[in-house]
C-alpha cells in the first residue's frame, strides 16, 4: 500500500503558523514580484479568489473582505516543509519527497491502515502546526485520488478493498486524475467519459491507441496495478538553473551584472550542497513578453568550461564573460536565467592537462563562504559584484518576518 501525505493550503498554513490571529481569516499567498495568487485559504477560496488570479485584478475583492496577502517567502516554507518530512519519516522507511508540500510513503505490512493514517496525520499537524491530509490506496494514482477525497472527509482516506475504490472512482471527475492532462480530459469529455470509473472500463486499446503508454499506466493504476513505484533513492540532477524575475525592468548593464554575479552564486551554492560541478554553464537574457508595445529578445549564451566546476569566482567570472557577449542595448530586461548542465559529481572530477588555472583556492574560498553565511546568514559574506541592496531585487512588499532563520524574529513569548 502506497499513502500519499499532502499539507493543506501549504504556504498560507504556513504563513499562519506564526501569526494565529489569522486562523479562520482568508489569506493570500503571491508569486515572485507580487504578481499573482499561488495559495489560498479555504476562506480565501470561498470569497471566490481563483489560483493565478494576478493581484491587481482582484486588488479591490481582497480589500473589500480584508484579505492578508504575503509575499512568497520560499526560505520559510522550504523550512517548514523539512520540518513536516521529518516527522513522516518516523513512520514509514520509505519515503518519497514528490515537492515542497507533498510526499509518498511505503506502508507495506501495515494492517490497521485506517487507525494508522490517523495517526500520522495528528502527529505531523501536532508537531509542526502544519495541516495534512493522508490518502491510502494499493498504486500512486489512487492514493492521489483518496488524498483529494480526504480533504472533503475527517482528513484520512484509505482504499483497501475493491468496493472502497469503486465508489471512489465512481464520484472522481476524470478531469482530475492525477497525469490526465487537460488534452486528454477534453478527449474523453468528448467521448460522454466524466467520471474515473468510466475511464477504467475504457477498452485498453482505446487508451493506448488515443493516450499513449502514459494513459496506459494510469489506466492500470487505476485497476491496482503498480506501474509508478516509489522513488525512495532521489534521481541524480540533470541540470540547476536559478532565476527570478527582477522588481522592475532594467537596461542598464551594471544592474544585469549584479543579478548575473547573485544569481551565478547561488547556482555554484546549490551545486555544492549536492556535490556536483557542472561542465556548461548557460546565460540567457529576457525581456518581458506580456507587454506587447516594449521590443522582445530572449538572446542566449552556452559556455564550456576547460574543467567541471562550483567555486563561486569561477563560475561567476564565465557568466559575466557571457553577459557581456549577448547583452543588446535599447531593450528593457525582465530576467536573467543561469542554467548548470552536464552535471558530474565533485569526487568524479579530473583535472585537465591544458588548464590555464588551478582551482584549488577557490574552492576552499567558496567552501568558507558557504560557512559563515550558514553560520550568520545568507549573504553574509558575498561577492562585490553581486552589489548591495539592488534596485533589480525581487519585489516582495508583503513578505513575513524570517520565524525560523533569524534571532530577530523569533516568535518571543511572555
């Protein structure tokens, strides 16, 4: 049996962890730059606030109901989310971290499954404050299925027997599955096919010849067959790229430059923490394609390293080389995006024999700034280049103290 763990409304939950005059209050959660809703409360949901509904559309409707907005404070909720991991892994040795708010988990050779589930779930909600919903079923699709059920219920939900799935099945919009597509979900409105137990009695050459070996699996899925095991081992990266868009548009070198320097940082940070170097490192420029008067160009730059890297210096000294190879003048920038690819792990590296420079100090420099500012915080010790309080800065005018990563802003209580 497969459980799928799911945090309710994860970022506004987490938002009113630490403020509690917000329980029962609807609450809004915005992307990078305060653009549009990404997280809603049930209240929020209720006064009818769609999920991507952009801010300034809705800004009168959030005033009117005295709606809390936040700005999207990612370093809490990435906390907050390993915080919830933990307490779940105390419950199964198997444990799949599918995102930030989700996970899967083995529970074979449990047999009180219905008391189980309870228990997980009032276990992580009485640690970490965070609410979750526990669906349980024998494949990943119809655990998917019996978490969206929970929500509705007590909060758990599992699917033992083949009467259980049945009438689950049968009350589960097809639109809903979990991997459908919204293509496919059209294909087989238009068939007179709404529900998840009409899908499954679908003849399994109809679903191979009209949706592929992927509608395949979800059909077999369905059926209890496992064809999507759990992934307890995380799959080694392929590529890390870092980028956000900046508070305002830009033409100006200098400021493209501190947002390259930042973000090339933070991309050799993230290569470090999972012992990787990369062989290519990848510059692009983007201008903003919403705005249909302003001229587009989204110019591009791949460069091979001589030998695999993740000291800061380095990485950041190519990346500048690049910036300075594609940036156009006359155009107002919305982003710049640092993408690390041919990854290999940081034991593996060799050296090369035409190398022009050695990287051994550099790596023990990037190794020290990654200690102090774990010790005294991001961005303690940086670059120059990187600039100090940037103009380009992500726009974040609702964001919420730092609860968990600060000594300032711990919670005091009297």
């Amino acid at each position: 049996m497969i459980g799928l763990i799911d945090c309710n409304n994860f970022y506004a939950s987490c938002e009113r962890l630490f403020q509690p005059q917000y329980n029962g209050h609807p609450v809004v959660v915005l992307s990078n730059n305060d653009g549009c809703v990404i997280a809603r409360s049930n209240e929020a949901k209720d006064i009818g606030i769609p999920m991507g509904a952009p801010y300034f559309k809705y800004r009168d409707l959030i005033n009117e109901h005295k709606v809390a907005v936040f700005s999207s404070h990612y370093e809490l909720y990435a906390d907050i989310s390993a915080r919830v991991m933990t307490n779940i892994a105390r419950f199964s040795t198997q444990v799949e971290v599918y995102s930030i708010d989700e996970c899967f988990i083995g529970l074979g050779g449990i047999y009180n499954l219905d008391s189980y589930a309870e228990k997980i779930r009032k276990n992580v909600i009485t640690n970490t404050g965070i609410p979750i919903s526990v669906g349980v079923a024998p494949t990943k699709v119809l655990a998917k299925m019996a978490n969206k059920l929970s929500k509705k219920a007590n909060g758990s939900l599992v699917l033992d027997t083949d009467e259980k799935i049945r009438a689950a099945l049968a009350i589960f919009p097809v639109k809903d599955i979990w991997g459908i597509g919204r293509q496919h979900a059209q294909r087989l409105q238009n068939i007179n096919i709404k529900s998840a137990l009409e899908f499954r009695q679908l003849p399994i050459d109809w679903v191979q010849k009209h949706m592929s070996i992927v509608g395949v699996r979800l059909w077999r899925e369905l059926w209890g067959e496992l064809c999507l095991p759990l992934k307890v081992i995380a799959e080694a990266k392929k590529g890390l790229t870092t980028s956000r868009g900046f508070g305002r548009q830009t033409d100006s070198y200098e400021e493209l430059a501190e947002a390259t320097s930042s973000y090339t940082a933070r991309l050799a940070q993230k290569l470090r923490r999972e012992k990787l170097c990369c062989r290519i490192i990848s510059v692009r420029l983007l201008t903003n394609r919403f705005i249909d008067q302003e001229k587009q160009t989204y110019p591009l730059i791949t460069i091979q390293l001589e030998t695999p890297l993740n000291n800061t210096p380095e990485l950041v000294e190519k990346t500048l080389w690049g910036l300075n190879q594609i940036f156009l003048k006359g155009y107002k920038y919305q982003k710049v995006e640092i993408t690390a690819t041919s990854l290999v792990p940081h034991s593996e590296v060799q050296a090369s024999m035409f190398q022009k420079t050695d990287s051994t100090k550099m790596n023990s420099l990037s190794l020290l700034m990654d200690t102090l500012n774990k010790h005294y915080g991001p961005g303690t010790l940086r670059l120059g280049s990187e600039g100090h309080n940037p103009k380009w800065n992500l726009k974040r005018d609702f964001l919420s103290p730092n609860f968990t990563t600060e000594w300032d802003s711990l919670v005091k209580v009297r």
